[in-house]
C-alpha cells in the first residue's frame, strides 16, 4: 500500500466533479412532445434526485448536513446537500484510479462541500426534438474523492451524451511545510468508468495535466430508433420518416457532443 501523505493539519484541496447528461428523444407531435416533458420532469422530480444524491453522499463516504430541494413550474428541478467528510476516512483507497459502485449495488451555510443537481428538460419547436439535460456538482474537501460517484452517476441516467470536468484545486502543506497540489496520482476521468460503460461510449479526453485538469466527452456508440422515439413504435413508421428521424436525432447528438451548430 503507498504510504500516507503526512499534512501539516486539514487537507484544505478541493476536488471539483461537474457532470453534465444528455437524454435525446423524437416526438412526432406537439401533444407527444408535451408528454416527454411531463414524462422525464416526473421520472427525475426532486424526491428522484434527493434518492440519487443520498446515494452518491454515501459512495464518496460524506454526511450530509443539508438538503434543499424543489421542483419547478412549468418543468424542473434542483436539489443541493451540504456535506462534510466522516470523522474517520472511509475504507479503502478513495483515490485510486477505479470504477465506484453501480446503483444496483449499492443549501443553508456551507461546511466544506456540496452536491448539487440541476435539471432543464426542453423541446425544438419545430424539429420534433426533445433533450433533457442534468447538470450535476459534486464538491468535496479533505479525504473524500468524488471520482467513484462517476459510475453511478452514468448509469443512473439514460445518458445518450457525457461531458464530465474534474479538477483538483488549492493546494496543502505536508509537515516539512511543502505545498502538495494534488494528493493522488491521475491520468483520466476514464479509468473511473467500468469496462462495458467504456465499451458502450466513444470518449474523448482533453487533460491540462499541469493544472490538475481533467476533461472527458462521451456519446453512445449504438443507435436504436427504437430507443429515441417516444410514443411511437419505430417498426410502425415507413422507412423514409425512420431515416429522417434518425438523421435528425445523429444530428443533434453530434452538436450536443461537439458543441457547436452542424450544416
């Protein structure tokens, strides 16, 4: 086991998980598309996202101290948990590079960290596409890491698209009064992943190593149509509307992951 790094009081670094999902539907007509919105606002209400953060408080090995959340009108919800880290470190190496726990296995004054969700569920007006989106932040100071809550996080989601920041910032004192800038070794957001969720996405990295930076993008591999239109069937729609329906879901998943407008 790597010896403990030996501070000179609190590790005061702060490690920074933002996680953003994407969920990409057809809906044919106006009444369809109003139906994914209620659908998707109900599926991930306040009460859902409270279960969800509980469980991630939990995997990083925090007590909460906070919770505030509310839904919104017409659609909508946020949820943030002011946390602090255990008095005693949770068992096992919290830093290293491996995937947390799958969900099948498992805002007052701030302490020192928080968990935050934000969701956006939208509609084009006249293309037939929905998105729903899910921005997530998880904070922490001291021991706990948030890198293991990554893969629950994936996969409490239908997520079609990934965008996942980390970033380690400050810095802390050893006892020799040597500033340490990080206190575990990384090269990737994706050695935090399981094999098969590497598997099911094409990833992209852009890591600024120097500053601690870490930048992962990610897009199903696999496309279903049956998975994207909703109220639908896909074997129910001829094969000139399945082709431009699918040319528009590629389409606006490709501008999503790309960030920018496509011709």
């Amino acid at each position: 086991m790597e010896p403990k790094l030996e501070l000179h009081g609190f590790n005061n670094l702060t490690k920074s998980l933002s996680f953003n999902i994407y969920d990409i539907c057809y809906a044919r007509t106006e009444e369809q598309r109003k139906a994914y919105i209620e659908y998707i606002d109900e599926m991930y209400n306040a009460e859902r996202l409270t279960q969800i953060l509980t469980d991630v408080v939990k995997i990083i090995g925090a007590n909460i101290l906070n919770i505030a959340h509310q839904d919104y009108d017409p659609h909508g919800a946020s949820v943030t948990m002011l946390i602090a880290e255990h008095e005693e470190a949770p068992e096992g190496n919290i830093s290293e590079a491996s995937p947390g726990p799958l969900p099948e296995t498992l805002v007052g004054h701030l302490d020192k960290s928080h968990v935050t969700v934000h969701t956006y569920p939208e509609s084009h007006p006249y293309e037939g596409i929905s998105t729903f989106r899910a921005d997530i932040d998880v904070s922490t100071c001291g021991l706990i890491s948030p890198l293991k809550a990554l893969n629950y996080l994936i996969h409490s989601f239908d997520s079609d698209i990934v965008t996942v920041d980390y970033r380690v910032r400050g810095f802390t004192r050893d006892v020799n009064g040597k500033k340490h800038y990080s206190d575990h070794e990384m090269s990737s957001i994706q050695d935090y992943l399981t094999e098969d969720t590497r598997a099911a996405y094409q990833m992209m990295d852009v890591n600024v190593y120097q500053d601690n930076l870490f930048h992962t993008k990610m897009i199903l591999r696999e496309f279903n149509l049956d998975n994207y239109v909703f109220g639908v069937n896909a074997a129910d729609l001829d094969k000139e509307e399945a082709d431009d329906i699918h040319q528009r879901l590629q389409k606006e998943m490709l501008e999503i992951f790309y960030s920018r407008n496509l011709p």
